[in-house]
C-alpha cells in the first residue's frame, strides 16, 4: 500500500520505526543536543558501512506530541531516511503495539496513566510494512511561541502570570485590573499547548473523595514548611521556606514576627511546622510560648497534617518550573523563580474562595500593569556616575520579578548579580531571553577577564557580596568545628546568609572557555558544596547515624598525638615572613613589611609560643591621629578565636574599659581641680596576658619555618604561652595582668568602676582610666613621671604626651578649660554621605504637625515606597548614634526618633536623616568645653512628652547631667510602656533620671573619696522636673 503522507511531508521529516534496529539514526543535525565527530563502522542489512560520522545525544517529537529523547543517537553521511529504534521508545517508558484495523497494520505507543492504558501515537506503515512517523525537534514543537512575529495578548499573559491554566487565568483577569485581556479571548483557549507547562508539570490527580475543610479566622493558623535540599544550589541557598495563613493562603517569605506585625488587631494563635530538627529549637518553642502562639506537630512522615504548606510548596514548584522553562536561565536561577512564583500566587483565586488571598489580606485588588514575562530582556538606566554624555544610557539585564509596583528585580547577565530598577524608567522586550553569561564565548571572554567591564555596577552591591562571602567563609569554618552547646540530631546549622533573596546566582560553566583557565578570574559566588549529605530528618524518625556535613577539599579536623613526638626547640628569630604585595596595598609595602618585623619582634620578646614554630594570619590597621591622618601602620598576627569553645579553650571573656560618661565626668574634675592629662599607650598589651588554658593553633599560612620542619608542616600545631590578639580571653587576660601589677603599687578600684584605677599620695593623687591599652594618666606633672616610670618597668609603653585624641574625641587644652568635640569624625560622615556641600540648617530637625496623618515622621504607610539597599538608611543612624552618644547631645532626640524606623524607612524618613546631616553641616565645631572656673556640682535635668509617637501610643523620655556646668550624661529614648497621662510619662521619665542619679553619685562619690576630695555624700543632688503633680 502506498502511503499518503509520504508525498506530503519533506523527507527529512520522515523518521522510520524499525524493531530490528540496534540504534536510532537522525540525518539532521538539528535534532542532536550536541553532537561528537568520530567516524564508526556500522553494517546495514544492505551491507554498507563507514556510513556513521558522529553520534550525540538527541531529541524528536513524533506527530502527535511524543517526545523521545535519544541518549546515544547516531548522525550518518549518506543516509536518506531517519530511522528509530523501537529500544529507544520503549527506554523512555512507552509501550509498543502491533494493531491491524481493517486490514492496515498501525504501531500504537502506549502509556500506562493511573493504571489505564493510554495511546499516544497511532502511527500507519508503507506497503513494505514499515512503520513511519513524521517527526520535529524539541524547539519547533513550542506551539506557544508559533506566531514569534505577533503573539497573541493570552499568551502573553500566560507567560507573564506564571503559566496558569485557562480557568485559573480567568479567575486572576476578573480579580484584577491594569491589563488588556476580556474573559471572552480567555474562553477561546480553553484547549492549548505549551511547551515550558508540559515540560514544567506533572501533577498526580487527586482522590476523588472529598474532606470538608475547616474555616480559621484571619491569621488564626499559620503553617509552614521548609522544601530541600534543592540542586543545583541558587548562590548560597539550598533550601526556602513558606509562610501560609490557613484562613486565606497568604504565603510569605518571611520572620513570623514580621507576619505579626503587619497586623496588629489579628494575634497568631496557632503555628503547625513538621516534625524536622530545624523547628525543634528550644529557643524558638520558648518564644511562641512566651508570645502565646501554640506550636502544633503533625505525626512523623504524616505529611496530610501539614498538608497546606505541603501542597503550596508544590504548588509553587508547578508555576517555578515552567518559568524556568520559558526561559534561557540555569536551573540554579530557581531562587529567583520561587520568589517570583510566591508573588504571583498572592492573586490567584484559592480553591476554598473566588477571590484572591491578596484581596482577602489586603482588601484590594491586586494591580497586575506591573507584570512582565520572568526571564524576559529589559533595558535598565545606567547610573548618572557610570554612564557618559555620548554613549549608551541603558543597559541590558534580565527580568527575574518585581520588589513593589515600582521597583523591578533584574540580573546582570554577564555575573548574575541581582539589582533593582526603577519600573518606569525600564524598556521590557518580552519577546527575547538573554542567556547568563553572553550568547558568545568572545563576548564572554572579553567580560570575564577585564575587570573594567565591571565599573558599570552599583558600589553598594560590591560591598555587600563581599560582606556576605565573608559571612559564608566564617559559616563555613564554624560548621567544621564542635560546638559544646548544641546537639547534632537537633540543631541544623544554616549556610544561608542573612538575605532573603540570592544575591548572586553562578554563571553556567559551558559558557567560559576552557583555553582562559590560567588567566585570573573575577571573584564569583558559589555553591555551598555539591551535594547535601545530611538531609533532614523528622521526629520519631529511625536514624540515629547522623553524620557530620562534610565538603570535599576541605579539612574539618585535624588531630595531632603531640605527646608522641618529642618538641624540638626552635628560636623565634628563625621565624619569617613571606610577603606578597598585591590590590590596595601595593604602594605602602615598605611601611607593611616594617610593621610585620616590629610584630615579629614582639612577639619575641614576649615569648608568645612554645617549642615548636609557628605561622599566623596578619591583619593590617591604619592609626590615625586627631585630624584623621594615618600615623602609623600597624600588623598584627590573629588568632582564630571563633573557633574556641566555651568551656574548654576559656573560661571567662569579660574586660571592663572606661565608658565615656566616666571619662567626661573625669576630665571635668581635671579642669576643676587644674591637673594634667597625659596618654600613655602599651606597645602589644594583649602578648603580656599568660593563659589560663591549654591553647594549641595550626601554623597558618604566612610564615616560614626552618628547613627541617618544612616537609612536615602541614602536620605541626603551636602551643600558645602568652595571649594573642583574636583569642576570646585576650582582652581579659591583659586587664588582670594590669590590674594586678597596679593594685600591687597601692592603686585601687572599685566594682562599680573596675578601670578607673586610684592611687593617693601625701597631697595629691593620680588616676588611670584604662580602655585596652590605652591609658589616661590624670594628675600633676611629678606624680605623672612617677607613674610613667613605674609602667615602663614592667610594659614597653608609648608617651604620647597630653591627650588629645582618645575613644575618638579629639581634645583641646586651653587656658580656661578642655574643649572635647568630633569635627574630624562630622567631617568624615558628611562627605561619606555626600552631605558635605549641603546648606546648612540652624535646627536638627523640622516642626512637627499635631494631626498624626500629617506628620512627617510617621510610620511607613501602604502606599509609600520603602527604600531600597541602595540607599544606606542604617549606616547613616549608626553614624549619627555615635556622635549623638559622645559630644552631640543636641541631635540625640532627631537621631531617637529617625531610628524608630530603621526596619521600613521611606522617603520622609530620609529627609529627615539628611536634614541632621545639614544642621551638622553648620555646626561641624560644636561640642562640650568643661570650664575651670564653674563650680563642680553634680546636677540633673528630666523631661517627658507626651504621646511623642501618637501612632503606638508611646511618650518619650529625656534627662542630662551637668558636672560643672557641662553636660557628661544624657539620654533620649522612647518609653516603653504606655502612660495614662502627661502626669504619668513624666513620673517614668524623672524614674529613668533617678537611676542615672544613683549611679553617677556612685561613681563621684568613689572617685573623690578615694582621691581625698569633698565628698557628695551628704549634699543631694538636684534634679529639675517641670510638672507640677510629678514633683508633689
């Protein structure tokens, strides 16, 4: 019989079927993955050979949609049909049937679907009897992509809505507005074809039974659950975790707290987590309890009882997929995926309720305008710093999701680093997918291996993967090492940095070329080992061979029997250093090689190691003087504290310093009284400690060691004698030694001030205030030289003559008093925050409004717009905190209130940060003069506001001591209960004042009694309050 078909379809299309075939044969390179040249013998029943001219991996689809994947394929030379194996189609899992209707023999390929036989192909034969297929790649089966040039809107916002089916696409159209779409185009899909959904889903049909389901109150339950390990890893991350409001299906990605927060009149009651190690922290029970959430635990490997949580991690692992997909990404990008499909979930309908769980949590309906294809082209503004007058003014990235309706997520294609974007400021090409990592290896290579390529990308992200790598480094190392507190089989330690999303996801290694390997690569992220070998293990799960988590080329633990070998003695002036210049400190290498010799030498001189050699990390510090100019270069070797245990490697870690309250208090009794005030600073103060314990280090890398030891060095450890900097109990074991040598002198201390030591002569006294090893010497000129001398017998110590520079204040003497203020360190902030040019303001702060609704400094509201990483909302506070703490008391009540909103700053908020920046701009000079001709009385002043915050019905508290007229401490913080009345936030602020009292009287009254002065122990100490009913 002759065929039909066969006229019809092209030749190369036509693959025939044979059962006698031992391989596939494909005459078209398009259908091979890739494809290997090699020449083979093979015989055919005609008796041809030498016909084989490479073989592959391949991939067809017969004519109604089967896919056959081919994993040994040949590609012949000569062949003029296709021709398929019945072996291959049946190692794909189908079945293959002989069928004879009417007299005409059909080739059935079956599948077997929930215990029925299903027929997939029909396929006829030629007269000859052999069966044919007509047959197409992977690519040109994508029935969604069939009209490229124009594509029609439904499919559009299939892709952009994460691939939903066609009932669910209506739900989410009628539930949602900003889009183009009417239900009646919606209806005329009801059948259709995709190829990222075919390849992204499979779904197991559920039972036919039917549970009526229970109806929480809105975030009555929460329940929650943790999918992984996943590989390949996203970055760092191998695992996400979900977040689900039984009552709506609200997911979130987020802290409970967080959940918690959002809505206040809605308390959690109820948490359902399974039975894994990582939700059986004590802490974490201890703390729903205290809050009064109850913490529900499903039987082990009874996953129906948690089953929401498992159903909406499978859900949306059905709508990651697909996205994944669509597009040219990596699988690694499958973070990015997840975080994008959760966002898409927020407006589906739920099965339970017609509308979606963001209109039932929200109480609006979600605007989709915003929506883009995930993985699609967008064209993102290049910086204003980075970008020129002639050249180009956007540049290339890819979608990977949204942040807010305003703020898209995008990766550079070339590192895979993620940024954000302003959407209004962004061209979207849907219709193209740029591959990770350049669509050439020219274009690849001229990227990876210049690093001016790079200079495009946002500094703030720079730093905060370098931040972040170093989190993981140290994560890494404390994970190798026992830990004395916790329990393997019930503690899970984390890899995942403190970062929701991935920062930076690993470009696919076959688009680097193999010939660049020695040329020095650009510093990339990477997975956190290759393969989890610890999976998760349940409660009441039979296992209890849990091992380690282990990563190749790594040493975890390395143990040495020291007592086996006897120690050879070997002298610290055979040790030496290995120096390499490279980066930042290429042109000072003499200054740093001169520091590392002057270390070297310390240690030495100390005798800081035992018998056997050793080799340390050098970390290298700037010192600065007054005027904020470097010094000196300083190196120092650093032990690895972190991985000390508590118990076993030390004991104790604490090492009172001065504070600065203390200090001011003291240079105001130095101008009172006309005494001096010199500096003295101890020359490695923390190698003069001994050790209480029993302390051995590995030979870090670094150092060189005599011949002899060199072909074993790998193997040796040190036995530390003295303290060194980076061990936990340094810091105290310096201030012991200290303290003891001066309290044999006839010094004295006291608990409430331990580092202010006192000693008292015929007529006058000396004081020392210690912070670390820097020492305040305060007194006259003779009893200072006294005890210089006696310091110098026992220390190497450094005269630094009068102070002038010390816990970063710079100190003026002059003929009427001690000026203390920070202008070097304002200067410093306000050209880090480019504030430096701005006008200046006479008042920190701007008039606030008395209606809540108006004030600027009000909470963030639903509408307004957080402020993204790029803006260092944070860091400014900080800034702003320690300059308000020692010299600015006038700015601590804006610095108090601009910090209440650290977690959600807006705009608003940062005006008001840049406003203090202004007002520092015309007071750079400002500060505290402690006067010598005031008196010395200790005097206090309390205040409160009323309803400061109205918006969480909170009063604020404000007190400030004066010594001599000056103030020495201050405090402005809100309160943290709610008063009743203006009566009653005063009566709390003028408590605060009264502790502040107790122990300043505490501390002057030690100090002048110890030092022979008119104590204050019967004179009272007067606090000035301006409410009436709180005084009476």
């Amino acid at each position: 019989m002759d065929s039909p078909q066969q006229s019809k379809s092209n030749s190369h299309d036509i693959c025939l079927i044979d059962c006698g075939s031992t391989h596939t044969i494909l005459q078209d390179r398009k259908y091979f993955v890739t494809l290997t040249m090699k020449n083979a013998n093979v015989n055919t029943i005609s008796g041809c050979s030498n016909i084989i001219k490479g073989f592959a991996k391949a991939n067809i689809v017969l004519q109604r949609g089967t896919k056959i994947v081919i994993e040994n394929a040949l590609f012949p030379s000569k062949s003029q049909r296709n021709l398929l194996s019945f072996k291959d189609i049946r190692r794909n899992g189908y079945h293959v049937e002989t069928i004879d209707i009417d007299n005409i023999e059909y080739l059935y390929i079956t599948s077997i679907v929930e215990g029925d036989k299903c027929v997939l192909e029909k396929l006829p034969s030629f007269s000859s009897g052999l069966y044919y297929s007509n047959i197409s790649s992977f690519e040109t089966y994508t029935v969604i992509n069939k009209e490229s040039t124009s594509p029609k809107p439904f499919y559009i916002w299939h892709d952009r809505l994460g691939h939903p089916g066609s009932n669910m696409m209506r739900k989410i159209i009628e539930n949602s507005f900003e889009h183009s779409l009417k239900t009646k185009e919606i209806l005329q899909f009801k059948e259709f074809s995709c190829a990222a959904c075919s390849q992204g889903k499979l779904i197991t049909r559920p039972s036919p039974v039917k549970i009526v389901t229970e109806s929480p109150l809105f975030l009555e339950r929460i329940q929650g659950d943790i999918c992984g390990p996943i590989h390949p890893p996203c970055g760092p991350f191998r695992y996400f975790m979900i977040l689900i409001d039984a009552s709506n299906g609200h997911i979130l990605l987020a802290q409970i707290i967080k959940l918690r927060a959002h809505f206040p009149d809605n308390a959690i009651k109820t948490i359902r987590l399974d039975n894994a190690g990582e939700f059986r922290s004590q802490s974490f029970i201890n703390y729903c309890m205290a809050i009064g959430i109850t913490v529900e635990e499903p039987v082990a490997h009874v996953h129906t009882q948690n089953g929401l949580a498992e159903s909406f991690i499978k859900r949306l692992q059905l709508i990651a997929r697909p996205l994944l997909m669509r597009t040219k990404l990596p699988v690694s990008a499958w973070g990015h995926a997840i975080l994008h499909a959760t966002a898409l979930v927020r407006i589906r309908p739920i099965s339970c309720n017609k509308f979606s769980p963001f209109l039932l949590a929200l109480g609006q309906e979600p605007n989709i305008s915003h929506f883009k294809i995930f993985g699609c082209a967008v064209y993102v503004p290049i910086a204003p710093p980075q970008r020129s007058k002639m050249g180009p003014q956007r540049r290339l990235g890819i979608y990977v999701g949204f942040n807010s309706a305003s703020i898209i997520k995008y990766l550079e294609p070339m590192t895979g680093d993620l940024f954000t974007a302003r959407f209004a400021d962004c061209h979207f090409d849907e219709a193209m997918f740029p591959t990770l990592g350049g669509e050439s290896k020219k274009l690849v290579n001229d990227i990876v291996w210049n690093n001016s390529s790079l200079t495009h990308l946002d500094p703030p992200t720079k730093q905060r993967e370098l931040e972040i790598q170093k989190i993981i480094h140290l994560q890494n190392i404390a994970n190798q090492l026992p830990d004395a507190f916790t329990d393997p089989k019930r503690v899970t330690k984390s890899y995942i940095p403190a970062a929701n999303a991935p920062i930076r996801i690993e470009v696919p290694k076959e688009h680097i070329s193999a010939n660049d390997s020695s040329k020095p690569q650009l510093k990339r992220g990477r997975p956190i080992g290759s393969k989890d070998k610890n999976p998760r293990k349940r409660k009441g799960a039979y296992d209890q061979n849990m091992e380690a988590n282990k990563e190749p080329e790594k040493v975890i633990v390395e143990e040495i029997p020291l007592e086996d070998k006897e120690p050879k003695k070997v002298e610290n002036d055979e040790i030496s250093m290995s120096f390499t210049t490279s980066g930042k400190i290429w042109d000072r290498k003499n200054k740093w090689k001169e520091a590392i010799e002057v270390e070297l030498n310390s240690l030495s001189k100390r005798e800081v190691f035992g018998p056997i050699a050793s080799r340390v990390q050098v970390v290298f510090v700037r010192k600065r003087n007054e005027n904020n100019e470097v010094v000196r270069y300083k190196a120092r070797l650093v032990a690895q504290g972190f991985s000390q245990r508590p118990g076993i490697d030390y004991m104790e870690t604490y090492s009172p310093v001065v504070d600065s309250i203390t200090l001011r208090y003291l240079m105001s009794l130095a101008v009172h009284q006309s005494l001096d005030m010199h500096l003295m600073n101890v020359v490695t103060a923390y190698l003069y400690g001994s050790l209480d314990n029993e302390i051995y280090m590995k030979i870090p890398e670094g150092l060189k060691v005599p011949e002899e030891y060199r072909h074993s060095q790998d193997m040796c450890s040190i036995r530390l004698q003295k303290s060194l900097y980076g061990l936990k109990q340094s810091g105290r074991m310096w201030y012991n030694r200290l303290s003891q040598y001066l309290l044999k002198d006839g010094y004295k201390n006291d608990r409430i001030c331990p580092c202010v030591f006192i000693k008292r002569f015929v007529s006058k006294f000396i004081i020392i205030a210690v912070y670390v090893d820097d020492l305040n010497i305060i007194g006259s000129l003779k009893e200072i030289m006294e005890t210089s001398n006696y310091l110098k017998k026992e220390f190497e110590m450094k005269d630094l003559g009068k102070t002038k520079f010390c816990l970063g204040l710079q100190i003026e003497h002059l003929k009427n008093g001690i000026f203390i203020h920070q202008s070097a360190y304002t200067e410093k902030i306000l050209k880090k925050f480019y504030m430096d040019k701005a006008h200046p303001l006479s008042t920190p702060m701007v008039v606030r409004s008395l209606d809540p609704k108006k004030d600027p400094f009000r909470p963030h509201e639903n509408e307004e717009e957080l402020l993204g990483p790029e803006v260092p909302y944070l860091s400014a506070i900080g800034a702003l905190m320690y300059l308000a703490k020692n010299t600015r008391p006038d700015i601590s009540f804006s610095v108090s209130l601009l910090a209440r909103f650290s977690s959600s700053p807006t705009r608003r908020h940062w005006n008001g940060v840049k406003h203090v920046f202004r007002y520092l701009q015309g007071s750079v000079d400002k500060g505290l003069f402690y006067a010598n001709n005031s008196g010395h009385q200790l005097i206090g002043y309390a205040d409160a506001r009323y309803l400061s915050d109205p918006h969480k019905c909170r009063s604020h508290t404000g007190y400030l001591f004066t010594s001599g007229g000056t103030a020495i401490s201050w405090r402005s913080t809100k309160q943290t209960i709610a008063a009743t009345s203006s009566n009653h936030s005063e009566i709390i602020a003028i408590h605060e004042a009264s502790r502040e009292c107790v122990w300043l009287r505490s501390i002057t009254q030690h100090i002048q009694e110890t030092c022979g002065l008119p104590s204050l122990k019967k004179t009272p100490t007067v606090v000035y309050e301006d409410n009436t009913a709180c005084i009476e």
